[in-house]
C-alpha cells in the first residue's frame, strides 16, 4: 500500500511558497530525529518553506543545543524549542498543548508534520484546534508495542488511535506498522512509505578505531567490536547484548562491546555490566556526533531491539557493509532476510545473540557476505529520494 511515486519536480511546484512545520518530541539524535532532518532538507529543496519545533535533548525548557538543532542549523532550518516532556502527567500535557497551540498558531503552516507518539498526538490535536489545513504524521513504531504493563499499553493504543483520529494522513513506515496499527474505521488514512537513506562518507576502519581508542584507551586491547549506535534506553536491547557478552565470555575474551549514545539507562546498563563482571568488556561512549562515519571500526552491528518501527540505524550499517545482528521486530524482516543478508535473533533471546555473534566471528567470510547482500538491498530499495518524494506526496 505504497504511495504513487511522484516526479521531484512536480513536488516542488505543489509546494512552491508553502510552509510546512515539523514536530518531534526531543531534539537528541535518534532515528526519528535524522528523518525529521532529512525530510526538512527535502521539503526546503523542494521549495517550501520548513520549520522545526522539537522539545530538548537534555529536558530543560527551551534547551536548543541537542543535535537536531545543530544539524539544521548547518543547513540554515530554523527551529524552534519547545519545553515538552517525554514522560506523562496531565498538568505537563496541558502545558505542551497550550505551548504548541501557540506556537503552532504563530507559524501558520500549510502542513503540519508530527513524529513520534506524545508529539503525534498533542500535536495534531493543538493543529486541529489552530485549523492547519494538513495536518500529518508519521509513526515510528507504534508506542503500544513497546514491552510495558497492560495498563499502560491500553492507554497508548488509544493515544494511537485518537493521533489517527486527528490527522489527516498517518504514514508508517513498515508492513508490520500498517498491520497492527489502532484503525477502527481510519484504515484509509493510512499510508507506507519506507525510510530511506543516500549513501554517507566513512572513515576508514584504521582512523575509526583510532577515534575510539583516544575517547577510551582501554578498547586498542581488544580485536573484536560489537557496535550500536544506539540511544540508552530498555526499547534498544542494550542489557540484552550485554548479557550476550557475559555468556561469551568464557571462551571470547577479546570481544568488546561498543555503544554510540546516550540515554536514561545508563545508569541501570552500568550495573548490569558490573554485576556480571563485564565492565571492562562494554564501552558506553555516550553522544557521538555523527556516529555513523566511525561504522567501519565494527566487526558485528547489533540491533537487539525490543521494538522499532524501520530503523534507520539498520539502513546505515547496510550501506556501510556490516554484517548486522537484529531482533526479529517492527520492519526489520522487511530489510533483512534471515541467513541471506544478516541474522535473526528474538526479542530479548541473550543465548541466540551470543550463538549468533560466534558463529560471526567464526566465519568472517560469511559475515563480510551478509554484509555485501544487506548493502545492496539498501541501496536497491530504500532510498532518501523516494522517501522524501513520497511523503511530500501526501503533503
């Protein structure tokens, strides 16, 4: 249930003097955050106007140093940030409403653009009330898929399901999003468009791990990487990769484990790492900028996710030719086919992580041919230009 691809051209004459608003709930460096770049660059080139409005990496009001605001500084985007929470509380969901209702009002957008769960739906709601004539948004993963008690995931399926109710046009970007999306009589307000991606500049593996090594010495110790760009946050399955490390342990000692990124978990991953005598194995290296150009110092990728819409994390280590462990969640089976171009593992299975990253470093071969099949399907199917000519169609 693709959109119709449509000529660049034609995007840009439909939105010629138009003002398209983008929302997202944190200005940090994550997969929502680098589409939201990607596709305000898109629509600036397609000749519209494009703003950004995002709430702070760090939590403090109006804080606009997260990384989402450097990068579209350096492309001239103006931006806008905003004091919105991730976390939930009926006095500081009001306050983000009325703030994005003025701040909303104040732009005037022809479109409104939202990413992710809490902006989705505050943000079209405030769009509603403001009267913005498109109002779109698009899902990274549906929040009532996340590994959380039942009360909880009963709120977010409605959440879900009033953001779907307010906007205009809901894109997803996987099958499985599509599937499993909270409808009820909107199923035509739906559409797929898959992320994608334009190849990237890389440093070499040498000057890569040389990076590495100057933020912690301790890693020129160890021949094997394990890498994750990831934020440190219970959805990305850092515990879970690892718990893998300390079941390899015994017979791979010189294995590290790498992770670009920094998040709430940290603390809770830190302890794991001592209780299970790993510390000196697992390397948390906190906010890289522009993590994705140091990929050639890894070994393996891993993407233990617990759950993901369509990571663009996964399409960068395609290009970059890794081969890549990932949970069998969201759209990764719609990128990776098992044993082709990458391996499987379930959602949180530490001992099929483990057997999966032996069998890896035990057949480099193997590995460096998954990795050549993944970067060709990237390259085949999941552009940045069709993304963004895609999504501007339902613009």
């Amino acid at each position: 249930m693709e959109t119709t691809p449509t000529s660049l051209s034609t995007a840009a004459r439909s939105l010629a003097g138009k003002k398209v608003l983008f929302g997202v709930t944190k200005s940090n460096w994550g997969g929502a955050q680098v589409y939201v770049a990607m596709m305000a660059k898109g629509v600036r080139d397609a000749g519209a106007e494009a703003v950004v409005m995002a709430g702070a990496a760090s939590g403090r009001a109006h804080d606009s140093s997260g990384r989402l605001f450097e990068v579209l500084a350096e492309s001239s985007i103006p931006t806008i940030p905003l004091s919105i929470e991730r976390d939930l509380g009926i006095s500081s969901e009001w306050r983000a409403f009325k703030e994005l209702l003025a701040v909303i009002r104040k732009e005037n957008p022809d479109v409104l653009h939202l990413n992710s769960s809490k902006m989705g739906f505050l943000g079209a709601l405030a769009g509603r009330v403001a009267g913005t004539k498109r109002i779109i948004c698009t899902i990274h993963g549906w929040p009532h898929k996340e590994q959380r008690p039942l009360l909880w995931k009963i709120m977010a399926w409605f959440g879900s399901w009033g953001t779907i109710f307010l906007c205009h046009t809901i894109i997803v970007v996987s099958e499985v999003d599509m599937r499993d999306a909270p409808t009820l009589f909107f199923r035509d307000s739906l559409k797929l468009v898959y992320n994608g991606i334009s190849d990237f500049s890389r440093k070499s593996r040498e000057d890569a791990r040389a990076a590495f090594i100057a933020r912690s010495p301790d890693l020129a110790t160890f021949p094997h990487w394990l890498l994750m760009n990831a934020e440190l946050h219970p959805n990305k399955g850092v515990s879970t990769a690892i718990r893998s490390l300390a079941e390899l342990m015994p017979r791979h000692k010189d294995i590290a484990l790498v992770v670009c990124g920094e998040g709430e978990d940290r603390e809770n991953l830190v302890e794991l790492a001592r209780e299970l005598n790993v510390s000196s194995h697992v390397f948390l290296l906190g906010f890289v900028s522009n993590a994705r150009e140091y990929l050639e110092a890894a070994d393996i990728y891993l993407l233990p996710s617990r759950k993901e819409g369509l990571p663009i994390a996964l399409l960068e280590a395609g290009l970059a030719s890794l081969p890549v462990i990932a949970s069998k969640v969201g759209g990764i089976p719609e990128v990776i086919t098992d044993d082709e171009n990458g391996l499987y593992m379930p959602r949180s299975n530490t001992h099929i992580l483990a057997q999966a990253i032996r069998y890896l470093l035990n057949n480099p071969e193997q590995a460096a041919h998954f990795g050549s099949n993944l970067r060709e399907r990237v390259l085949k199917d999941f552009s940045e230009e069709d993304m963004v000519r895609n999504t501007i169609a339902e613009y």
